[in-house]
C-alpha cells in the first residue's frame, strides 16, 4: 500500500510541476486556453498576460501587466469597453490563428488575420508584446503592439503602415479605472509634413511639431541621450515614431492620460517602489494648441504671453488687450509678390504643417528661391536641420500653433511684402556695398575714440564735480533736523515711483504681523466639495521670503524669492500691459499683490487640489467662459527638488537634471537610472582660505530656508562677506532692479534651482580654488582708458585696412577660385564660405585648435545651429597641395558607412583650403591606447568593439563602395572615436581608387606612415588593399598591447612591435604582449585570437595575408580555423627619409614621403 502511495504522490508532483510549468510559459497553442486566474508569462519574467480587475471586483479584463510591479502596472487591455462582470471568460487560440475571448458562449473581443497558417501560437515577448505566429515563422500574423492602448513601451511604433492602412495611436482611457477608450488620443496626422497631433475628439489639443532630423521641432529635450534614443521614420510603407531606453534594466512607459489631459513619461524607481515623472508634455501653457491664434507666437517666459509674427498686427486689438488672442494676427502691409522677401525668426517650433509642400531634393536656398517663386508660400525652412541641413518645406496660408523655444528651436524664414523687410531681410544682405561698410566701420571707430576721450576728461572732473556739487548745498542743510537721503536710495526703494506702490488695492497673500494674520490660499478638496483640502499657497517667511505651495507639510512648488523685478522662478510675472505684480517686506507686512490694469476685465487665481496647480484665469465675454492665461507649476523642472541638492533643473535638457559646476552625482548608480533625488556633491572639498565663486546665469535662485539677507550692502561687499564665512555657500543681490543692491547668502545645500532661458538671474557659488576659473576682476581707471583708446584706434586701423582689403576682395575671389574651378565640376558636397567657419572656429582661435598634422592644424568649430564641427585647414607649409585636397574631397564625399568619419562640406576661398568634418568629442584613438592613465578606460570590451569597428570600415572601403578604395595611411591617430567609442577611419587625403577588376597600383611618390607601411609598399611602391591589411595588423597589435610599433622593449633589446610579438608568439606566450590595464577584463581566447590575425595581417607577402572580409568573419567565429601565420615582414631604412604627412593627428614626427631608396626585407 505504502508503494501505491508513494506513486501517487509523484505522479502529482509530476502533474502540478507540468501545470506550474504551463501557467509559466509564454505560449498559448491550440490546445491550451486561459481561463481567469492563469496567466501566461513572458520569457524573462516581465510580463504577464491574464485577467484582473481595477478597482470594482466584478468588471474583469484581459490584459498584458508589469509582472514584478505592484502598482499602474497595466500597459495593454483586450476588452476596454467590455468588461466580463465574472470570471468566466475564456480566452483560446483557434485553428485559423486568431485570439478569441469567450463568456457564455458570446465573443467578447477576437484578433483578424488573413493568413493561413500551419500551427499558430501566441506568445507574450519580453517587450511587452503578445504576437501571433506560425510555429517556427518569425513574421507576426498579429501583434498587440499594432493595437496600443494608452501605453506607449519601448520599441512600440507610433503611426501608420501603408501597407495594411494601419495607423497605431495611443487612446486615453475614460478614467484612471476606467479603461473604455475615451476621446483624448495622440499619434501622427499623415500632412505633406507629417506631424504628431493630441486631439480631443475632433479637435487639436497639442502638437509635437514634426521631426527636423535631429529632434521633434516642438520638444528639444526629446533628443538622443545617455538614457533613452529616439527615432522617426518616414518612407512609402512607414512613417512612424518610435523610442528604446538603452539600459534594459530601467522600466519605463509613456501614458496618454484623459483625466490630467497630458502624456507623462514614468520611469520606475526601484528603490521607492514607485513611478517616477520623468517628462510630461504639454510642458507648460505654450503648448496648448494654437494658444496665440494665426500668425501669433507664445513663449512662456514673457508676460503677456502672446505676441503677433514681426510684420504682423492683433485682427482685433480690443480683444488681444483683453487677453483673448484666439483670433491671431493680421498683416501690418499686405503681399505684393513682386517686391516680397523674407525675414528670419529663430529658436522657433515650426507652424502646424497641415498645409505644406516637400521638396526633400533641394537644399535651403533653393528652397527660398522655390518658395518666392509661389506667390501662395508664406514660409520655409530645412526639413532636416543635422549636419549643414537639408530638404525643403514651404507653408501656404496662416502660420499657427508657433512656440518660442530659446535655445532649442529652429529658424523660420517668413514672407514680408518690401516695406517690412529693414535691416532684417536676407536680401538686404546680399545689398550692401563697399562704401556704406566702410563710412560705418570708420565712423563707429571714430565714435568710439571720442567717447573715450569724453569718459577720460569726465573721469578726472567726476572728484571736483562732486564736491563742488554737494558744497553748493551744504548751507541749506545746516537747519535740517531729519537724515539726508540719496535719490537713488528712495528711486531704488520705490521702484522709480512705480504705481505698485500703491499698495491695497487687491488681495493680499502673505503675513500681517501686528495680528499675527497668515493670509493663504487653501484649496478645495475637490471641484465639488469646498471642505479645506491639504494643498496650500502662501507666503513662507524665511529670512528671504518665499512663496510656496504646500501638500500637507511637504512643498510641491516655490515661486522663488521677489527680487525687485519679479519673483525669481516666474520671468513672465513682471507688470505689464495687463497685470501689476508687487511683493512688501516690512517689519508690520510681508505680502504678494495683484492688480488687472483694465477694470473691465475679470481674472482670478484659484488654487486647485485635483490637478495640484494654480490657473490664473481671465473671463471671456464673447465666449462667456474662463480662459486659462498661465498656470503654476508651469513644466516639470517647477516641482520642488526636483534635482536634489546641487543640481539644477532645464526644460531644454534632456536628461533635464544635471550637477552644478564643481559638483558631481552622489550616486551615479541612482543618477544614471533616473533617480535625481540624492542629488550632488562637490568634486573637490572647499578650503575656506583659497575658496572663490564662479558666476552661473539664469537661474531661478535655490531654497531660501538657510539663508541670511543684508540689505545695506552690495554686490561687492557680499562677496566679501560671504568669502569670509566658512559656511556661506552662495551669494547674489536681492534686487536686480536699477543699479542693483541688497545682498543674500545661502548657508548648506543649495536645493531647487531651474535654469530659466532669457529670464533667471544671476548666482555666485562658492568653489574651491581648483574649480576656479582665473579671471582678473580688478580693473583701474588708467586702465580701463589706455585699453579704450587703443581699442579705438586699433579699429580705426582695421577699418582702413579692412577698407582696402574689400576693394580688393572680388578681384582676389575671382582669382584664386577660377584656379580651382575646374577641381569642383564634380564635388558632390556643399562648399561652405569662409565666413560661416570663421565665425564657427572663433576666427580659427588657440582655444579652439585641437590638433596639428602635417596638413595643418585642426579646429573645434560650431554652426549656430549648434551642430559642432572638427575643421582641418591646409597650412601654406603643408606638402600636401591641391591634389590631395580634391582627392580626399572627392572620396570621402562618395562613401557613407558608420566606421568612416563623415565629410559635412569643403571650403576653397582665397589662398585657404579646409575640409569641414563632424566633430569627433573622443579625439583619436592614439589618445588613448598610447596614455598611461586615459587607457584605463579601454577595457577588453571596448577595444574589441573598436578593432571590429575598424575592420568593418576597412571591409567597406575594399569591396562594398562604389569604387575599391586603398587608404594608405591607417595607423591610430587616423581613427577617430565618437562620443560612444564607434571608431571612424579619417584623412583620405593619400588614398587612392581602383576600378573595375584592378586591384593593385603602384607609384613612385611613396608617402605614408613609416612602421604603419607594408614592404612592399615602402621598397617598391606597389600598394593594394592587401597593404591596408598590413596597415590593420599593426594597428590590432597596438591596440593589444598598448605600445607603439616602434616602441616596445624586452629586456636589453628594442624591438618593433611586430617582431616582439611575434618572438612571444614562437615560444607559445602571445599573452605576455597584451595591455596591463586589460588583463582584467579581457576574454583569453579572444584576445589570443586576435594576435594570431594581427601576425596574419601583417606577413611578409600579400598574398599572404586575409582580405578584411576574411578578418573580419575570423573576428567573429570562434569556431573558424585559423592559418598558422608566417614570419612577418619588416623594413629597414638605409637612407635618409623626408618628413611628410597627410594626417590630422598629433604625431606628425612618424609620417614620411619616401623616394626610392635602398630597402631590404627580412
């Protein structure tokens, strides 16, 4: 009997593990279905597929949820507006291959396909994907990603497919228990220029504005960054948007929200178990769609908001004062067509592009040319504005829906009939002639010269003026008994005799303190329910007062301090045309105020719990409804903190939290993943006796709980103060208004600070010396004058010679450029003017020079559009000439690959030759290979990835371009790293092209890198794509071992590289070469195996040596057997060589233009 039981009891461990095993699985076959209360899992764990409920127990639904997370873990819903009210629903897999969910026999929802399948099965992905599929066929019958919900995951696509007329778009549920899909929804509208569009029903509630190439034209934090990348694709199956996050242990999701009308990106926090906000948008009251009306642009950091195009007037001036803009604006002059031209409007989110015109073949001029051509066309810009921009796209009628983004946006060229044009047209600069610049360059000199001449004699007289000036009054004060003040003490106090003096005319918020009164707004605790909730706004008194809004005892939101002109966090809360603010701070009142100037408007400001923020609203009279005019919080960097301690917050950034200068993540863990909480500390301890303070501008100014405020005092007399306190960790005026005075130290961590575009203030923080920068401040009198004068003369003498050079200019561009003409016919690249990369490089400046080769030095530039730039300018001394200018032009221009840097244009004007290149930020690859300390930083990994890189450049350049290129000069500072270590083979200035079956060459110039060339090469001047193979070998061993090929030693003797590795290699310890900073990280049998194809590539004969599609299928199978290599070859120098070099890089000593001389191999 026992064995009986004992067979039983395993037969059921056998049967529950078999159905543990299934509820487990990521399959669902024909045979099996899910009944409530099982689930399928996806592979990994992630995520689940069954049913549950909200929050009422008897409306159940099918759906996909975070497995491992607690709460809003719902990312994808079957049966939204049908929830089952039991849990008998079944959901099966049918032959035809689609997902039908059953109750009582009804079906309740069911997937469609069209194909025919074998053995269907569903399975939930990792990513959070329930797809269909033919049992072993990777193609999707069916995929719950082409049905979102209101969740948008990583790798999601958002927008249409052609091909099966499906657009994807995100749909908000009725409530947040609710999952009925509501009428709020985003996705892309298919215009000529397609655009992504939140609408409420019919109507269109946000735009993100359109992809520009880099970025969407509307949002410029959504760029690629450390966190997250982001893509558009646009094409004749596709157009779509689509996001990863780059670090697949971080959870994050987008959800379209109907209830707050808006799309919050979460990030989950491990840590405190809960989502975090990582983005939301809108961002703030400019995003609201078409807020300014036709023609009328927002930006949020003015006051009023809106303001009409430049050539433009309000339609109804009455109503625009009145604070409705919603009808736009007008013409100041109408369009004559003949005479127009344009006017440019920059840091703009382009106009909504629901009638617009493509041209992606055309650049931006002939775009101009196009759009002034169509009398219909208002406008145009480059549909992509990367590298030196290019495409085409014109706007017909009203202009709509434009943001004002400083710093981030992009240019509009907008039509203007001739009499708006002025000084701002884009023809006008194309008019202006010889004399006019000259009579103003000579009469600004000259100007300028008597101006200081004038200062200087005014100077001397300011001490004798002012005595004789107070002397003069000195017996009518001898009778006074009261203190004399200054004027500008009492124009300073009163704000030069502002009408916001005149206090008492609106509410006050704030404190009295003769009755001990704290008047504060105290929100409802709902739309319905007036009882007192826990959200609050009022005056907090520190020893700076602030404004705060409060959830219970924790701040949500900080106005920031009034600083004379505004309170610090809010620019556009400044007196203008419609509203005066004002804020008194006495011994008996410390209170905020406002006034509306016209008293025939209505506005109130009301503090609401449910959306936890604070509308100001102005009433319509036409529309008999409130209108929303600004709202606080106004973007997610406004919530309090919400970069911890020492770090500050930007709209325009993305990640939008970074450290102060002189500090660095506490965490860098928790940074990295989103968690800003921690926030910063300081790179270097403060010393107190060396200390000194770096300026930061516009800011709004930290918490002012730990603060200490002098208002006798200056600027000057602050720094001293705060410089001799130990604990005084920042400075700044409390008012900026005039002359500036006051004075503020802040005491501990500088908490809550947001940089504010064109409206913070300034803030001087505490640095220890090593994070100083070395500016002398101290400036005297004779000085500033000697400095003046010669300043002026000194441009009085430039203008004369500038003059002068003009007048010679045309004749000597005519000139030198017909000598080149004919190099150009061909050229498939802009040519850029000379102008545009001497204002890049900062007129080719030291501090922006960041390398020097034998064709001359390298700079750093960068275009206004912010797109930086490596330039490599051709020095009269260079060997290299014209040649191997057009020749590098005109073979980088023909390649595109990932590996090979890539050329943005050229420039040939007057005597200069330059090639303009994007900027590489890592430099070259000999800068760290060849360092002692930056080395460290090449672990095993990455240098592998960097040696595959290489060889996959090479591979592409050998037999996958147009033309079988030989690049002749690789060797490490001509492999450049971008900001990720993607290597990317530069200077082709000596590469040379075969065609059709050809596949060596040979030459009598020989110029290349002595200890990169192969022999044959270097004696007899034959070169092929086997002798870059040699080039790469070297290269691979020095990347190994961290040496140069000329600078290796063991023991007693120097060897060259090759042969040191070689003498290892014989004796059967390869390993002994390698790196010591990658002993810890490397793969032996990687590492080894990349020896044995360095010592391949780098034998004696070519046709020894592995092609690089060979090399790189040995760099990639394991499993490949690899040739036992051959000794390799060498050379030996018997004469004198000649310095010569095509490089870019640092070291110029090792390059060589060799004649035939006396070489013996070995």
């Amino acid at each position: 009997m026992s064995f009986i039981t004992y067979i039983l009891f395993a037969l059921s461990l056998i049967v529950s593990n078999s159905i543990a095993s299934d509820d487990t699985s990521s399959i669902i076959t024909q045979s099996q279905s899910i009944s409530d209360g099982e689930t399928i899992v996806s592979p990994k764990g992630l995520f689940e597929l069954g049913f549950f409920s909200i929050t009422n127990p008897n409306k159940r639904y099918l759906g996909i949820r975070f497995k491992n997370i607690p709460t809003q873990n719902v990312v994808w819903v079957a049966n939204g507006g049908i929830p089952i009210n039991d849990s008998f629903a079944i959901l099966k897999l049918n032959s035809s291959g689609s997902l039908v969910l059953t109750h009582e026999n009804n079906i309740i929802w069911f997937t469609n396909s069209s194909t025919n399948v074998q053995k269907p099965v569903a399975q939930l992905l990792d990513t959070g994907n329930l797809v269909i599929k033919d049992n072993g066929n990777e193609t999707y019958l069916w995929q719950s990603f082409d049905y979102p919900s209101n969740t948008f995951l990583s790798g999601m696509k958002l927008g249409w497919d052609h091909k099966r007329n499906l657009n994807r778009r995100l749909i908000a549920w009725k409530s947040d228990d609710d999952p009925t899909p509501g009428d709020f929804s985003w996705g892309v509208v298919l215009n000529p220029y397609p655009d992504i569009y939140m609408m409420k029903g019919e109507k269109k509630y946000y735009r993100l504005g359109p992809w520009n190439g880099l970025r969407f034209s509307g949002r410029p934090d959504l760029k690629p960054n450390d966190i997250f990348s982001y893509n558009f694709v646009w094409n004749k199956e596709e157009v779509y948007y689509t996001w990863n996050i780059k670090d697949s242990s971080q959870v994050s999701k987008m959800v379209l929200n109907q209830t707050s009308k808006d799309r919050p990106r979460y990030v989950w926090s491990k840590d405190v178990e809960s989502w975090r906000v990582y983005s939301r948008i809108p961002g703030d009251i400019c995003d609201h769609y078409g807020q300014c009306g036709v023609n009328g642009y927002c930006s949020s950091t003015n006051s009023p908001i809106c303001g009409c195009l430049q050539g433009f007037k309000p339609k109804f001036p009455e109503k625009w004062n009145s604070i409705d803009w919603s009808q736009g604006c007008l013409r100041n002059h109408t369009l004559n067509c003949t005479n127009d031209g344009f006017v440019s409007v920059a840091n703009l989110k382009v106009p909504d592009t629901t009638y617009t015109l493509v041209d992606e073949s055309i650049g931006l001029e002939q775009c101009r040319g196009k759009c002034l051509n169509n009398c219909s066309c208002m406008a145009y810009t480059n549909t992509n504005i990367s590298g030196a921009g290019s495409g085409c796209v014109m706007w017909f009628g009203d202009l709509i829906d434009i943001k004002l983004i400083p710093g981030g946006g992009q240019f509009l060229y907008i039509r203007m009939p001739a009499s708006e044009l002025g000084n701002n047209s884009i023809e006008d600069e194309h008019r202006r002639n010889t004399r006019k610049i000259a009579v103003i360059t000579v009469s600004a000199a000259l100007g300028m010269l008597l101006l200081a001449i004038y200062f200087f004699y005014r100077l001397r007289r300011s001490i004798v003026g002012k005595s004789k000036t107070e002397g003069n009054y000195e017996r009518h004060i001898d009778d006074l008994d009261l203190p004399l003040l200054d004027l500008s003490t009492i124009i300073t106090a009163t704000d030069n005799f502002s009408e916001k003096n005149k206090i008492g005319e609106g509410m006050k918020l704030g404190w009295d303190h003769k009755r001990n009164l704290n008047r504060r707004l105290i929100a409802w605790k709902s739309d319905d329910d007036p009882t007192p909730g826990d959200f609050s706004w009022g005056v907090v008194l520190n020893p700076y007062p602030d404004i705060y809004m409060m959830k219970g005892e924790k701040k949500y939101y900080r106005l920031g301090p009034w600083n004379g002109l505004r309170f610090s966090g809010r620019p556009e809360m400044k007196p203008n045309s419609i509203f005066s603010y004002n804020f008194v701070c006495n011994k008996e009142e410390v209170y905020y105020t406002w006034n509306i100037k016209d008293s025939t408007q209505i506005s109130k400001v009301v503090l609401n719990q449910t959306s936890n923020d604070r509308p100001r609203y102005v009433w319509s009279k036409d529309d008999k409804s409130w209108n929303i005019y600004s709202r606080i919080p106004g973007d997610d960097c406004d919530h309090y903190g919400r970069c911890g301690v020492n770090g500050y917050c930007s709209i325009s950034n993305s990640p939008i939290c970074e450290c102060l200068k002189g500090f660095k993540p506490k965490f860098p863990e928790k940074w990295n993943s989103i968690d800003w909480s921690q926030g910063c500390v300081r790179n270097h301890p403060l010393n107190c006796t060396n200390d000194g303070f770096v300026s930061l501008a516009s800011l709004k100014v930290p918490d002012t709980t730990y603060t200490l405020v002098d208002e006798s005092i200056g600027l000057e007399q602050c720094r001293v103060k705060c410089l001799n306190n130990c604990s005084c960790m920042a400075y700044t005026n409390t008012n900026i208004s005039g002359a500036r005075s006051g004075c503020v130290m802040w005491f501990g961590d500088l908490t809550d600070i947001k940089h504010i575009p064109d409206g913070g203030q300034v803030l001087y923080i505490r640095m220890p010396v090593s994070e100083l920068d070395k500016v002398n401040d101290r400036k005297n009198t004779r000085k500033i004058v000697v400095i003046t004068v010669c300043a002026a003369l000194g441009m009085l003498l430039l203008a004369v010679y500038f003059f002068c050079r003009f007048r010679r200019s045309i004749v000597g561009k005519t000139k030198t450029e017909g000598n080149y003409v004919r190099h150009l016919d061909d050229l498939d690249i802009p040519l850029l003017n000379l102008s545009t990369i001497i204002t890049a490089t900062d007129n080719f400046s030291e501090k922006n020079k960041i390398g020097e080769g034998g064709f001359g030095p390298v700079y750093l530039g960068k275009f206004e559009c912010g797109l930086e730039i490596a330039v490599k300018r051709l020095s009269q001394s260079s060997a290299q000439g014209i040649r191997e200018f057009i020749n590098e032009v005109k073979l980088i221009a023909n390649v595109q690959h990932r590996n090979l840097v890539t050329l943005i244009g050229c420039c040939i004007e007057r005597e200069e030759k330059m090639l303009v290149y994007e900027y590489m930020a890592n430099g070259s690859l000999d800068y760290f290979i060849f360092d002692r300390t930056k080395s460290k930083l090449l672990d095993w990994p990455k240098r592998f990835h960097i040696i595959c890189g290489i060889a996959r450049g090479l591979m592409y350049l050998h037999q996958d371009s147009r033309l079988r290129i030989v690049h002749r000069d690789l060797k490490s500072s001509n492999v450049l790293l971008d900001d990720t270590l993607n290597p990317k083979i530069s200077d082709f200035g000596l590469a040379r092209t075969f065609g059709g079956n050809q596949i060596e060459g040979n030459t009598n110039r020989i110029v290349g890198t002595y200890g990169y060339m192969a022999p044959e090469y270097a004696i007899d001047g034959q070169f092929s794509v086997k002798s870059d193979v040699f080039s790469f070998g070297i290269l691979l061993l020095e990347i190994i071992c961290g040496k140069k090929n000329r600078v290796c030693h063991r023991t007693k003797q120097t060897l060259n590289l090759v042969a040191y590795a070689w003498t290892f290699w014989k004796h059967g310890r390869p390993l002994q070469i390698i790196d010591s900073n990658i002993v810890d990280s490397c793969i032996v049998s990687e590492v080894s195996r990349c020896i044995h194809i360095g010592l391949l590539c780098v034998q004696q004969y070519p046709e020894d040596r592995p092609t690089m599609a060979d090399v790189i299928l040995m760099l990639g199978s394991e499993m490949m057997a690899l040739d036992e290599p051959k000794e390799p070859g060498s050379i030996t120098r018997k004469e004198s060589v000649e310095a010569n070099s095509s490089s870019s890089g640092k070291d110029t000593s090792s390059n060589y233009e060799m004649t035939m001389s006396s070489f013996s191999a070995r």
